[in-house]
C-alpha cells in the first residue's frame, strides 16, 4: 500500500470499508514472502496470528516439510511470524493442504470494548511520523468494591496510552496532551468506531471459526502435530510480550 500500487489500492480501499481481503488475494501476497523467508524456491515454515475479542481466534504455525514426523530429510528452517492469516476456514485449510502446514495455534481473546477504545484511540504524530495510541485503559477492580468498570478479563485491563517521545512532540506538550495539541495527530480513515464494530461482526462471522478448525484438527488428527494454545490480553506491551514470547515458544 505504502508503494502506491494497484494491489496496495485494492487493499486499502477493503480496509477502510472494515472487510477481509479476498483468499485468492492473500494467497498471492503471501506466497511470494514465504518462499522468499526461506530463502528458497518452495519451502518454508510459518507462523500466523490473528488479533482477537472475547470470541477467540487464532495464531498459528506451519511446519516445515524439512523437518518433524513424516517430513523428508532437511534442517529445520527460520519461523516467520504472520500478522493476522489465516483469516477465514477456506484459507486455514489451503494452508493446511500447502507444503507449509499449522503445527501451532495460539487463541488470543481481549474484551470487545477496550479493543474498540484502543482501535479508535491509533493515531500518527505529523512531525515524527511515529504511531502511538491517546486510549487510556484501566478496568481494574475499584479499591473496596471489588468491581472492574470496564469488565475486563480476569479481574480488569490496564493499558496505559503509548504517547509521542520524539523530542519535538515532548517540547510541543504532545506526550502529555496538553490542551489544543491534539490537532496535530492524524487518525486513520479505517480508526473509527463504525468500522471497528464492523470488523468485528466480520471477525464472529469469518475468522472465529478458524479456530475451531484448528481445535477439531489437533483432537480428531494426532497426526496433524497441531497444539492449540490460549492467551487472554490483560495489559500492554509490556505485560504481554513475554506471555506471548512463551505461547510461540521464543521462552
């Protein structure tokens, strides 16, 4: 998209509509970067993830045809981590049927409403170009009630706001959004809360199945080396990645 594009205009127009590429698109984009990951013709081994809501979805890793049970003779290859595919059933099973097949899943789940506060809350500083988030979010339980405002999960949600650091944006007042600065941060068409709901109508409807696809596979096709795992958000960055990091098996 950032190249201008015939591809990238076909992209970005589905994603400020808040839909899916199609499977055959993303099957032309993905298939190229695989096979260049491994630095060969027609191998390589996959990592997927896809960002959740309190309806689960999944992450998954693909196995190379070099490697494990049933593979030929060859050393293990370079993981490649992908952002969001499988998307929908049709592409799990095409991937499944590929010489890269899952062999891990991770399902992901985060509270509906803070993952439409963070989306709306994604903004772009103009003068360093950096992306941050204004969302300031903590549904802890309140002292003595025992009750999260929010409703997050196990307990309640703290992500604090991710601001500008750039020294330009801390001299003008923007890490500490003074009153007036927040004019100088643009937002993304897609970043609303109309498309935010949208994409995750879409997300129930098409890519919380895949999930189940991958559980279905790892309970009825030992065989299939799938493990499922599960990761519930309850923090930012920093309380996050290593969970994560442990979940893909980086820890």
């Amino acid at each position: 998209m950032a190249r201008g594009s015939a591809l990238g205009a076909e992209l970005a127009a589905i994603s400020r509509a808040g839909g899916l590429a199609p499977d055959d698109l993303m099957l032309r984009l993905l298939e190229p970067l695989l096979r260049a990951a491994a630095g060969e013709a027609d191998t390589t081994t996959t990592t997927t993830t896809t960002t959740t809501t309190t309806t689960p979805a999944n992450a998954t890793f693909a196995r190379d045809p070099g490697a494990g049970a049933g593979a030929g003779a060859g050393a293990p290859r370079q993981p490649v981590l992908l952002d969001g595919y499988p998307r929908t059933v049709a592409q799990a099973a095409t991937l499944q049927a590929s010489p890269w097949p899952v062999d891990l899943v991770v399902v992901i789940s985060m509270d509906e409403s803070a993952l439409v506060r963070k989306a709306t809350g994604r903004r772009v500083c103009r003068d360093c170009g950096k992306s941050f988030n204004l969302a300031h979010i903590d549904d802890h339980p309140a002292p003595g009630t025992g009750a999260s405002s929010g409703g997050g999960l196990n307990g309640g949600l703290f992500m604090p706001a991710v601001l500008p650091t750039d020294p330009a944006c801390v001299a003008r007042g923007c890490a500490g959004l003074l009153p007036g600065v927040v004019g100088s941060f643009d937002q993304r068409d897609d970043d609303t809360e109309a498309v935010a709901m949208k994409r995750l109508r879409v997300f129930v409807q098409q890519t919380a199945p895949v999930a189940e696809y991958y559980r279905e596979l790892a309970r009825t096709s030992p065989g299939s080396g799938v493990v499922v795992r599960h990761v519930d958000i309850t923090g930012g960055f920093e309380v996050m990645a290593p969970v994560f990091e442990r979940a893909v098996g980086l820890r």
